[in-house]
C-alpha cells in the first residue's frame, strides 16, 4: 500500500512512474538497472520539428512517408510553431521520460555503495556512470525547457527542478536556475570523471572518463566557455581519433529499411565513445525531409548524402530525397562531434589552422575525392566549421535545435526559420520566446503556485 501510495505521488508530482520487480541489493543489481533498455535512450527528436533542417509536405507523398496530414497534433504545433505543443490530456514523453531515469540513477547513486559482493571499484563506476546518465538528462532538460545559458542572465533564468534524491514525494517543485542547472551537471561529471574507469571492457553502453569529459566539452560549448570545451575535447581526441570512413560504405538495400546500408552502428562504430539512444533508436528516419536549404550544404560525392538520403524509398520515387539512414543514432558521445567541437573552438579562440585540419580529417573520411578546405583567418574557419556541424549532425536528435538557441545570440549567424506551408508561411524569429519547450500542462497543475512556466 505504501509503495502504491508512493507512485500515486510519484504521479501526481512529477509524472514519473518507476516500475520495478525487486530491490536492488548487489552490485550486479544495480548495474542491471543503469543498462535497462529504457535508460539506455536519452534525449529527444521532436525539437528538430523548430528548425531549418526539416521540410514536411501539405499531403504525404505515399503511405510511407510524413506530410502534414498524416502527422500527430503537437509535431503539428511544433512544425508551425504554435504557441501550444501539448494539450492537457496530452503526454509530453520529454520530460516525463527524463523525470523517471533520473528517479533510477538517483537510486543508484544514492544506495549502491552499500550494495552487497562487488568491489568498491566496481561501486563507484556503477555510481559514477549514474552521475554521467544523470548530468547527461539534465543537459537535454535545461537546453529544452529553459532558455539558452546567458553568462549574464544564467542565475536569474529559470531552469527546471532539481531533483538530486530518490525521494518521489516531493511537492510544490520549483525551477532551478539555468546557472544552478549547469553547476549541477558540471558537478556530476566532475565526480563521475573521478571513479570511472579509462576503458570499458565491452561496448561503449557504459561510461568511461572520456564520455565524462566528452559531456563536459559539450556542456561548455553551451556556456559559451570555449577555451575549457576545447580543452576537455582535445583530452578525449587524444585517446579517441578514429573516424569512420564512410567511403567504404553504401547502399545494400535500396527498397529496405533497417539494413539499408551496410555503414554499422552503435558498438560496432568505432566513433561510439558512449551510447545513448534516441528515444526511436533509429531516430528520424523516414520521419522526416531534409530542407533545402541542409541539401544545399552537401555535394553529389558527399556519402552523408548518399548513404542517408534517398530520392526512391520503398519502391516510390519522391519528389524529394527523404532521411532514411536507419542507422541507430547515438545521442550521448563521439568522435565526430569532438572533432567539431574542438574545430569551432579553435576558431574562436585559438588556430584558425589547426580548425581546417580537424575539418578536413572529417571531410576525408566522408566525401569521396576530398579537396582540403582552406580559410582566410578565424571568422572564415568558424563559419566553415558550423556548415559541417551542419552537415555532419544533420537530424541527431536535439543538436541542430540547441545549436540555433545558442548561435542567435551572435548576430553574425541569428536566423529566422521559415516553414512555407499551403495554410500560410510560418516564422520563427531568432531568439523568440517558442524556441522554449512548455512545461508539461500535468506538471503545471500538479505544482501549481509553485512552477513558473514558460512565456510562449
């Protein structure tokens, strides 16, 4: 009765529901629950529904692929940039989803140093790579349901709740700020970095130090600290260098789906430094269309182009190439990312050269017959560098959609998103109040007085 007491609360509060057959009490039990299937995704793939990489039709072109017609409400809502996303009776999978594997790695962190059998060794990465999925939630949270980190206005910016205990009765939450969220996960990765291993004997689905220091370059890119993320991507790029050719690769299955290539994923990619799926775990494909405005920045050779999108799908030919790559995507770290990370670091505050040369070892490995980049000075090696960000995350999860938060605040590349449709032309203005997911409408009620949300 009283565990039913507790996920009523658990409910109504947070609108998490943890589910569970046994209590932990070894080691190995706690390290089941951190590889559980479910908190094996992170992150979410809506948010790209905001941003100039997509183009949806008025009417779907077949039975297999999106238009506006055959799309649910809120992706609607999104794609025309309502003011409203989710209606009442309507589940953000968001935030709920984030809620309940934060409640999980809060139980682990909190008890799996008193577990029984097991190292002490042993314990501590099962706790640190808790504190890595914990810092990880948060960082896709705040970049979501908050604005984007302002050094200036981070502390007075309201966040989302904290929640650092495994305690689901918690009532009247309230919104940390942006800055105290980003301390927060800056904290957990420093302390994860501390009992993690360097190698993982296995795959890449748990953590070592370097997915702490990969999350950290990230996590400073957002802040705008780009002397400390270039610092904590060369770190892991000295360990980590291997990129995929993806010239060796194609096209196997033309009409099918999942194997329609041969380019392999997840632990099998060695770019995979730690993995997180997407909640689809092959993420927006066929979900999808490319704009034209993201298939202007690849060329015919570019095998990002011809490996991941297809004019012909499922024996229809479409007016346009559609996102198709049925790769499993990986929403946590690689070496891909690192490499623009460091890039763009460099070109903002250390060697325009040294950002060409990481770009070009990127290009090498994905367009056939590369020609090396070259750039003028810094401000022509950045923009540079965000083009093939561009093109190289194109559709992984939430990364275009927080790359455009935090690039409008420099008026050098502010965009407004345009999206043509036959019931009008809908705009997104850079650095309007919508680029700001609502709070769940549940979790307004349940903390009503208490919760601030969002100005849309």
């Amino acid at each position: 009765m009283a565990f039913t007491a507790l996920l009523c609360a658990c409910d109504s509060f947070l609108d998490i529901k943890p589910k569970g057959e046994r209590i932990p009490e070894t080691a190995a039990d706690y390290k089941t629950m951190i590889s559980h299937y479910e908190i094996q995704k992170m992150g979410e793939t809506y948010p790209i529904y905001l941003t100039d990489d997509c183009y949806l039709p008025d009417q779907a072109f077949s039975s297999n692929t999106p238009g506006l017609n055959t799309i649910t409400p809120s992706i609607k809502r999104l794609y025309t940039f309502d003011k409203q996303v989710f209606g009442d009776g309507e589940d953000d999978a968001f935030w709920s989803s984030s809620c309940s594997r934060i409640f999980t790695n809060n139980v682990v962190i909190r008890e799996v140093m008193d577990a029984s059998e097991g190292t002490t060794a042993e314990k501590s990465a099962i706790r640190g790579e808790a504190l890595v999925n914990r810092a990880l939630d948060y960082l896709y949270l705040v970049n979501g349901y908050a604005k984007h980190y302002n050094e200036a206005t981070a502390e007075a910016d309201a966040g989302v709740p904290l929640l650092l205990n495994a305690d689901i009765s918690q009532t009247n939450l309230t919104r940390t700020s942006v800055k105290g969220v980003y301390q927060q996960i800056l904290a957990d990765l420093n302390e994860a970095e501390t009992s993690l291993p360097e190698e993982i004997n296995g795959n890449a689905f748990h953590a070592t130090k370097d997915a702490a220091r990969g999350l950290r370059a990230r996590v400073y890119l957002c802040m705008g600290n780009y002397a400390e993320a270039l610092k904590a991507a060369n770190e892991v790029i000295a360990r980590h260098d291997t990129l995929l050719d993806l010239t060796r690769y194609e096209v196997v299955k033309p009409a099918g789906m999942i194997g329609r290539t041969n380019v392999p994923d997840a632990d099998a990619n060695p770019e995979s430094i730690f993995i997180k799926y997407a909640p689809y775990i092959f993420g927006l494909s066929s979900k999808v269309f490319p704009s034209d405005s993201l298939l202007k920045l690849y060329t015919d050779s570019d095998m990002r182009k011809v490996l991941f999108m297809a004019e012909t799908f499922r024996g229809k030919t479409l007016p346009r190439p559609i996102w198709v790559p049925y790769v499993r995507a990986n929403t946590a770290v690689g070496t891909p990312e690192l490499f623009l990370i460091a890039a763009e670091c460099e070109a903002r505050v250390g060697s325009a050269t040294r950002a060409m040369q990481l770009i070009n070892q990127l290009r090498n490995n994905r367009i056939k017959d590369h020609t090396p980049l070259t750039a003028a000075n810094n401000d022509d090696a950045l923009r540079q560098v965000l083009e093939e960000r561009r093109r190289e995350l194109a559709m992984s999860g939430m990364t275009r959609y927080i790359d455009l938060k935090r690039l409008n605040r420099d008026a050098r590349f502010a965009k407004t998103v345009t999206h043509a449709t036959a019931e009008g032309t809908f705009t997104l203005p850079a650095n309007d109040a919508k680029y700001v997911l609502p709070i769940p409408p549940k979790v307004l009620r349940f903390n009503s007085g208490t919760m601030q949300p969002n100005e849309r």
